[in-house]
C-alpha cells in the first residue's frame, strides 16, 4: 500500500509542477483577491476538478471515451482556441494598475474561469488520462485507490500552496510589476501550448 501511495504522490506532483493554464489562473487569484478566503473559490474548484479527471482516469472511463478519434480531434480544436483566448486575457491583465480587477473575479466569475481552465484544456486532460490511468493498471483493489487518493490529495494541497505562494507574491509586490513579468512569460507559455496543440492537430489531420 505504502509503495501505491508514494507512487500517485511523487507521480501527480511531477504532472502538476509544470507552469500551465491553470497554475497560473490560481496563484493570480492568490495575489489579486484582498485576502486568502477570497481565493479559495478558485482553490476548490480546481482541486475539485482534478479529483474528477483522475477518477475518471483511474475508473478507465476517460480512456474509452478518447478512443474516438473525432472526439480527440474536436477536445484538441476548442482547447487551442480557449488556450490562445487565455492567453491574450493573461497579457492583458495589469495587477497594480487597474485596482478594482480582484473585485472583479467574484467567486462564482472564479468557480467558472476554474473549471474551464481544467475541464477544457486538452493538455491537462491527456496527461490525466495518458499516465495516471496508464499507471493506475498496475494497481486493483485497495491499492488502485489508495494510489487515486494520493494523486488527488496532491492536487489540493498543490493548488492552496499556489494560492498562498500568490497572496504572498501579492504584498511583497504592491507595485504589481512582479506580477505583470509573471504574466507576460505566463501568455507566452500559454501561447506555446496551444501552438504546439494547433500542430498536433492539423499532423494529425494530414494523416
């Protein structure tokens, strides 16, 4: 059991490491919102989000659905779209400048923005799907779910630690110049995702 769950934690952790979308959205929400409480909308739904994707990668109901390859092509064609459409909401956001922003991201703006950026990046999705519920085969009973639990307990405790590392990020840079450099290399990562996403598709579309 202890090998299961030091598998799904040490397997989850180096998905989730890895600047993306939804880093990116959580840790802002960390900075923008006047105070923790006021990010943990974003936390929750995340992390909820997470659960579901690696339950329905460890159950192996996600991997029959994307055995269709027209359903693969269309995941990949909105993912490309809504990750150029963050991308350009990214760099346009100006922390420190524009005051009112944080108030802006209510908690049901948050819940919504949450969800999209998990439930509809194809990125994230795949790599669920592709090396969690890969790595969930080798497991069965008690032992496939204590790896699924610890996979998910990553995903809370990585999204709040986001959140926090934000708010702090946020009084330490009143002037929101950090943050700013923070999301101009974050739209260009995001853009390069769904660059990468577009080439995939259209190769896969000449085959």
């Amino acid at each position: 059991m202890l090998e299961a769950i030091l598998h799904g934690f040490v397997l989850a952790l180096g998905l989730i490491l890895p600047l993306g979308v939804q880093n990116v959205f959580v840790f802002n929400q960390g900075a923008l919102q006047p105070t923790l409480w006021r990010a943990l909308p974003v936390v929750i739904t995340a992390a909820l989000c997470d659960t579901l994707l690696i339950l329905l990668a460890v159950l192996g109901v996600s991997l029959v659905v994307l055995t269709f390859a027209w359903l693969k092509t269309i995941l990949f064609a909105v993912g490309v779209c809504f990750l150029t459409y963050m991308g350009i909401l990214t760099w346009r956001s100006r922390p420190g400048v524009d005051k009112q922003q944080a108030e802006r991201f209510t908690p049901k703006r948050q819940i919504i923005f949450a969800a999209s950026v998990s439930l509809l990046n194809p990125h994230a999705i795949l790599d669920t799907i592709g090396v969690i519920g890969t790595s969930s085969l080798q497991y069965a009973g008690t032992l496939k779910w204590g790896f699924a639990l610890s996979c998910i307990l990553v995903s809370w405790l990585w999204f709040l630690s986001l959140a926090i590392a934000g708010r702090t990020a946020g009084k330490l840079d009143p002037s929101g110049r950090l943050m700013r450099s923070l999301n101009i290399i974050s739209a260009l990562i995001i853009w390069a995702i769904a660059l990468y996403m577009a080439i995939a598709l259209l190769r896969d579309a000449a085959w």
